[in-house]
C-alpha cells in the first residue's frame, strides 16, 4: 500500500466532497489501486489544521458543517494560517487547491500552486483562476511544459493535473490530450458552465432568472461569485484552459470573444425552440487558417445537435477531428461530488504515474 500526503486548500462544496469521497472510496482505492490518502493539512478563509499522521475526514466535515473554520480543530488548528504557507512549509505529496476563482490577480490559488510545484509538490487543481491567468508559468513548472534541453525530460517534473477545471467530471481534457492524440482536431463546440445551462433550461420551461439562478447556488454549483458563469467568464476560463492544453495554442482569457447570458429572456429561449433550436452557451475553438478562433457566447444549435439535446444538468463537449472522428462526451451532474471524483482522478494519474 502506498501512502500519499495531501493538503487540501479549500473546503466549500468541493474540498468538502473529496473529504466525503474519501472517505466513501477508502476501500476501493486500496483494493483496486493499493493507495491510501492522508490529508496532513487542510485551510479555509479562517485558517488551517495540521497533522502530519493525518486529519480525521469526518471531524473536518463535522467542524464545516457548524460553519466553524478548519483552524478551530483542537490540538492542530493554526488560525490566520493561509494556503500559500502550507504550499512553502509543510510536508507533502500532492496539494489539491479548491479555492474560488480570483480572475483579478489568481490569488490565493496562483500562489499556492506555483509554491508547491517549485518545492516539487503535485498539484491538482479544481479552481481554474490559475490556469486562466498562467497556464504557460504552471505547466513549466510541470510535467505539463514541453520537453526540452534545459528542462529534461517533462516526467522527471512535478505533475499538474486539473481535470475537475473544465466541466466537473466530464472528461474534456482527457479526451483531447490523450485519447485523440495524433489527430488533429478542427473544431471544438462545448457546454462546460452548469450553472447557465441549468438557468436557460429552466427558463424555457417558465422559471425565472432569478429562481433559477438561486436553486443553482443552493445545489452548490454556482460560482462563489455567480457573475463569473451569467457573464460567461467561467466558461472562458475553461475555453482559454482547453485552447491551452488540448490545442496547444498558447492563450490567455484576453483571446476569447466573451458574451454572457444576461441579455437573454424567455421569449428569446422560446422563439428559437419555435424555430426548432436551443440556445446554449456554446464555447466554440475553430481554425481559420493557421489561427484558432475562441469565443463563447449563447448560440442557437439545431434540436438534434448533441449539446442541444442535453438537459439541464448536463455538460458536454464535441471534438470535430481529421482522422478520429466526431467524439462526443456528456456527464450528467447534479452536485458537486463529480466535480471532486474528478480530483480524486487527477490523485490516482499521478499515483499511478
Ligand atoms: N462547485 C462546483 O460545482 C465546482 C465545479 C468545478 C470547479 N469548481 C471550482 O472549485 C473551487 C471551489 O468551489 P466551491 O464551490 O467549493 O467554492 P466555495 O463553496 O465558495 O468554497 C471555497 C472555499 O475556499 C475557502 N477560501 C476562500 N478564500 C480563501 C483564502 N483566501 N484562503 C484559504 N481558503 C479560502 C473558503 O473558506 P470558508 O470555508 O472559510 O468560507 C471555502 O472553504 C472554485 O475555484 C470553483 O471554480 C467548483
């Protein structure tokens, strides 16, 4: 059995569900895997808690759920302890950072990340702030940069994973990096924001904006600051992540022609559905020529579109490609557990790498 240290920065919806899939995976990561996760260290806005033989999951989760912070634990909470002082001083194998999305200046994640990979530490990312503003500085810092004279061989560097960035469990970057590897891919159309997609779905059928924005948030699956994902920012952020790692078209948020779902109204959702369409908010990669196009923006789509055809907890992605076809995934997701089974995915790559 090998033991791998983690240190969990955030604990909201998602830090707060890998806590629970931990535990409810223990025995299955053993038997199917012969690994064992230990949080050592674990910090919200209040502080963090330290133990080097391991925090007990459950008293993490008891303490959250009185709306306590994590430095309240007895015995080994620091209060005013931040993330980025985890990252610097303590020991571990890999940092999970769920931290919300800072697109001002990336803080605390970007910090936090880029202080454990050049101490070596793995990182696996569900906040997507970072990558958006510093793709090219993580992945260089990684295994995810290119190979080259000065660097070696990318393997021999720490890994950075962030599966859970782009569309909670839905395979988006898995499917372009590795399993359409050799092909070229033409285009890219994608639904990665829940949120919208669950207010427009909703919408159609006569619930408000408003309604359905707060039954969003209430599911937890809303952005800390909603306006990332009504004005489209969210669904950018993973667009500009995607242009990054599966197009390997170095890119910046800067990049992507961005247009939210704010201006639309129910007449606008039912008069494409009379037309026989679905308006969506399509992230859209196309090549023109030697470039890529990025923009997202809501979209008519014909009903028998795949991502037109989609409900509303769905996501989904469609990858146009030269020789392996039209692949497309969808993940139905009602919660936030997806989004930290796919962290938990990130564990086991690296684990297993
Ligand atoms: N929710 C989803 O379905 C989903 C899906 C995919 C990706 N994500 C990403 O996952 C991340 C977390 O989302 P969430 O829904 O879990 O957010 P959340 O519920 O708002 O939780 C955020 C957590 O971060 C902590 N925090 C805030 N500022 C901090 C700071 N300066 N230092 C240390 N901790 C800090 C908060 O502390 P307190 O507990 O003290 O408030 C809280 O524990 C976001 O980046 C989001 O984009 C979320």
């Amino acid at each position: 059995m090998r033991t791998y240290r983690l240190i969990l920065s955030g604990l909201g919806n998602v830090g707060r569900s890998f806590l629970t899939i931990m535990q409810s995976q223990e025995s299955l990561l053993a038997e199917q895997y012969g690994v064992a996760l230990r949080v050592v260290a674990a910090v919200d806005s209040g502080g963090a808690a330290i133990d080097a033989l391991g925090l007990d999951p459950g008293a993490i989760l008891a303490l959250k759920q009185e709306r306590q912070s994590v430095a309240a634990m007895p015995g080994c909470g620091q209060a005013g302890m931040g993330p980025v002082e985890l990252a610097a001083h303590i020991e571990a194998d890999i940092l999970l950072e769920a931290t919300p999305v800072n697109l001002v200046n990336g803080q605390p994640g970007l910090d936090t990340a880029r202080t454990a990979l050049r101490r070596g530490m793995h990182v696996v990312l569900a906040n997507k702030g970072p990558l958006a503003l510093a793709y090219a500085e993580l992945a260089g810092l990684s295994d995810m940069g290119a190979a080259s004279a000065d660097r070696g061989n990318p393997r021999d560097w720490p890994a950075l994973r962030f599966s859970a960035c782009v569309g909670g469990s839905l395979p988006t970057i898995a499917i372009g990096r590795r399993d359409l590897a050799g092909a070229r891919i033409q285009r890219v159309e994608a639904v990665l924001n829940g949120t919208t997609q669950g207010i427009l779905r909703a919408m159609e059928q006569g619930t408000s904006y408003a309604d359905a924005l707060a039954e969003m948030q209430r599911r937890g699956l809303a952005e800390t600051d909603p306006s990332l994902d009504v004005e489209g920012w969210d669904s950018a952020n993973k667009l500009t992540i995607v242009a990054n790692a599966v197009l390997r078209r170095p890119t910046t948020l800067a990049d992507v022609a961005v247009t939210g779902i704010t201006a639309l109204t129910a007449d606008d959702l039912r008069a494409a559905m009379a037309r026989g369409e679905r308006i969506v908010l399509l992230c859209l990669a196309e090549r023109l020529g030697d470039d890529i196009r990025l923009s997202v923006r809501p979209t008519p789509l014909p009903l028998d579109h795949p991502l037109a055809r989609m409900r509303a907890d769905e996501m989904g992605v469609v990858y146009f490609t030269d020789i392996s076809g039209i692949q497309t995934a969808t993940t139905r997701e009602t919660d936030p557990v997806p989004t930290a089974a796919a962290m938990l995915r990130d564990v086991l790559d690296i684990a297993m790498r």
